[in-house]
C-alpha cells in the first residue's frame, strides 16, 4: 500500500527495469498463480534466474519456472531469435575450468543442473544434430565388437535388437574395449580393458578377464553424467586426442574427482559416451526422440500440403505456334525444357554483354555473407571446432574463405566422424566467370546455387549436403 493507505497497483517483478532481457509471464503457465496477491510468493519459490550464452560469448538473462525442461527452454530461445525450428537446437553445460562440456538431455530440468555448476560455468546455446543420430543409424555408433552380453564371453547382440536390448532394462548388453584411464591425483596413464554395464564402468584386474573377482568399478553412472575433454590433450597428457570424463554431480571444481577417459578413435569415444547416456537414461530418451516426430505428425493434419491443387495440375505447354498445345510425352516435354534452359543461358550472356552484371559481380559475392551456413574467414581448425561441437553426422557442412587463395571457397564437410576439405575456385568460359568445385565439371553463378545443388545432389562428394553448421547471437 502506498503513504496514503490506499493500494499501489500491480506491476510485474520481473519488468525490464530490473532485468532487460526476455521472461516468462505468469498468465503463460495455467494453473500456477491464480490471483496477482499470490505473486511475491510464486516469484520466488518457482522462477529462477538463467543467463545463457551463444557462441560469440554475448549472454542473455532469462528468468524460467523451476520445472521447465532444457527442451522447452530451447524451443523458447528458438522463438525469440527467430531460428528454424528443427529440433536440432540444445542446452550445452559448459565448464570452463575443468574443460568440460554437455548437452543437456530434453527432459532435464535446467533449474536443477545449474545448482550443481559453479560461478564460472555456463549454459551455451548450439546446434546438437547428433543428439539422436544413433536411434536412426545404430550400427555406426556401435561396432560389433564393442557390444556384448555381460552373461557370454564371446556373445553379441543382433543388429535388429541392438537398441531394443539398450532400451530394455531387463536385458544386459554392455560396452567392453581398451581405454587409457587417468590415475587420480597422478598425471600417468594406464591402458585397461574396460565394460560399461548399468550397474557402472568397471575395468578388468587380469587382463581380459569378466570374472566378477577380477573386476574393479571405475565409475557410477547414476549420479555422473558424462562429459567431452575440450581442453586437448595437452592440459592432462593424454595419450589420444578422444578423451571424455565422467563427473560426479557433486563435483564442483575438483579435477582429481573427475575419471578422466581417452579412446582410440572418434567412433569408440562416441560409443563409450553414448552408450553412457543410454544405460542412464533408457527409455527416456527414446520418448525425447520421439516428441517432435509426434507433433510433426500432428501438426501435418492441420497444415497446407507441400504441393497446391495448382501445382499438382501443371503440365508442359508449347505456345510456339498460334494457340498453346499440351505436351503429353514426357520425352518431348523433358526436350522442351532443355532448349529453353539453353535459351535462357543464351539470354543471360547476350545481357552480360550489354553491361548487366556478370555472374561473378561484386554483388553477387556479397550475398552468400547472409546466409547461416557461410563463416566468412575462420581457420581450418575453427571449422574442425564448429562441426566437431555441432555433432560429426553425415552431410553437416559449412562454407568459408580460403586462407590460401583469396579468389577461392572452402566447403568443410563430415562423412563417416571424418572432416573433409574442398575447395571452390572461379573458373571462366565464353568471358563469364563462374564457381566450381570439380574442375569446372559443373558451375554455378553463385555459392547458393552450389549449396542448393548439392542439398539435392551427391556429385563428386561422398554425401549430400544436409546439416548447416550455424550459429546464432542471443
């Protein structure tokens, strides 16, 4: 109430006086207040402050209720900034001075993560287009001779029931292999032969051995999450450059605490830790996968189709002579559009000749710079660093400035875990210049016109361009 005792009115706690940046607004949550009196109580049992940052280090505060998943604070974040919505957005819990990092789980509340995390950590926002990628391709991420069951010696799981099998918490495959293990307080490395059950990471005391006598537990997987080394080998003098950690929730900034692990290979690292997530999490994450399957499905009864009742009903037409005749055999009307095609590119170099702008003009160069996909002049490691933190999955690329010929493009790509280079160079034919990146086997204009053709079209790379490693500022 205000000095003359009549009541002040009511005014949001979160205004952007006190915080300029974006929250939620309580009428947005039914059921959770039911009267403005009831405000003072709700704000500060329930909300809970979160700052969160992008990958050019700039932060944004958000204000979330305590039971709000890391999903829905992705598809908020989505919103505001105006991103595609392609599920493929994620909370990265990042620890800067233990050189650690994660992605959140959809269903983990962020609210309860950030209590376990220091001053100097943070949540990053990024794309993960490998969150899911082993529900679709699980044979890639487990190789046959990593997965067995822990009751055979020699066993492995069918490759039709290798996931169901993980799902399944009455079934027991496990991950068995070498692993260089850090030894606590000490900078030594030892090679062990480890398996990773649901009970815990365990390693051999004798050889190879599963005997239960012979075995030591390395790690819990209940109440650790695992998390990927990004600091390099030099920090803990690591035998690989695959190293990951498993770290209990209640380390704060203990590094002897944490279980440093380091793999041969990309692809052991990823099914060590994946199969990690799926031993802790189970069935879970499965639904997570499936929840935005589900609202495509659902949203598709309610959406236009792809094509219109106008675009299902286009034919092919000749009007060269007095009235227009339908061309019914798809020979003749595949032949009509490469003449006209032909017709066009003449066209196009009669007006290039009158003084229009050349394919390759300084316009024309300048607006690739807009698009999510192009970097400009970053390093061939920093593209190594982008794809690597945005997921390794077939088709993930992205376009930037070649430091060795100015004239030129770099497309960076990854196939099989692997990171491959080509190079785009300006080639010229009939005095007009253009892009290529087969040796002038085929040209384009611009690079989106080579983008797009090879979103459609292997040609000479080992996959279809699929995944744009993008990056957004909060």
């Amino acid at each position: 109430r205000g000095g003359n005792g009549k009541p002040r009115p009511w005014r949001h706690r979160w205004g952007t006086q006190r915080y300029p940046s974006f929250s939620f607004h309580p009428t947005c949550l039914p059921g959770k207040i039911s009267h403005p009196t009831s405000l003072s109580h709700f704000f500060f049992h329930v909300f809970q402050i979160i700052k969160i940052f992008s990958e050019d280090g700039m932060g944004k505060v958000v204000e979330i209720p305590a039971d709000m998943t890391a999903r829905d604070l992705c598809q908020f974040l989505v919103y505001k900034n105006h991103c595609v919505d392609d599920n493929s957005w994620a909370l990265v819990e990042h620890h800067p001075a233990l050189g650690l990092e994660r992605c959140l789980e959809d269903h983990e509340l962020v609210v309860q993560v950030q209590a376990s995390m220091t001053s100097e950590s943070k949540f990053l926002f990024r794309k993960n287009y490998a969150k899911y990628e082993f529900f679709k391709n699980p044979l890639s991420f487990f190789p046959e001779q990593m997965v067995a069951w822990c009751q055979e010696t020699n066993g492995t799981i069918p490759p039709s029931q290798l996931l169901q099998n993980f799902l399944n918490s009455s079934s027991c495959p496990e991950i068995q292999g070498y692993l260089y293990v850090k030894e606590m307080s000490r900078k030594s490395w030892k090679k062990l032969y480890v398996f990773l059950r649901r009970s815990g990471l365990y390693f051999s005391t004798k050889g190879t051995s599963k005997e239960p006598r012979h075995l030591q537990l390395l790690a819990d997987l209940e109440d650790s999450n695992v998390f990927t080394v990004i600091t390099g080998r030099k920090l803990h003098n690591a035998p690989t450059d695959f190293e990951f950690c498993i770290k209990p929730n209640k380390v704060r900034n203990e590094v002897k605490e944490l279980r440093m692990l380091c793999a041969e290979d990309e692809q052991s690292r990823t099914c060590w830790m994946t199969a990690f997530r799926l031993f802790k999490y189970g069935i879970l994450l499965y639904q997570n996968y499936k929840i935005p399957q589900q609202r495509k499905t659902l949203l598709s009864h309610f959406s236009a189709p792809v094509r219109s009742v106008s675009e299902n009903s286009l034919v092919a037409m000749d009007f060269s002579g007095r009235t227009g005749r339908v061309i019914d055999n798809p020979v003749e009307a595949q032949s009509a559009a490469m003449e006209e095609g032909h017709a066009w590119r003449k066209r196009s170099q009669r007006m290039n000749i009158l003084g229009s702008p050349s394919p390759l003009h300084p316009s024309s160069l300048i607006i690739h710079r807009t698009q999510l996909w192009f970097h400009g002049r970053i390093s061939r490691e920093e593209s190594h660093k982008m794809i690597h933190q945005q997921g390794r999955v077939d088709g993930m690329f992205l376009l930037r400035d070649s430091q060795s010929n100015p004239k030129a493009f770099v497309l960076t790509m990854c196939h099989h875990q692997k990171i491959k280079h080509f190079q785009i160079l300006p080639c010229e034919e009939d005095g007009q210049m253009f892009l290529s990146l087969d040796d002038a086997a085929t040209k384009f204009t611009d690079l989106i016109q080579l983008v797009e053709f090879y979103m459609l079209n292997r040609g000479v790379l080992p996959c279809k361009l699929k995944h744009p490693c993008t990056t957004v500022a909060l």
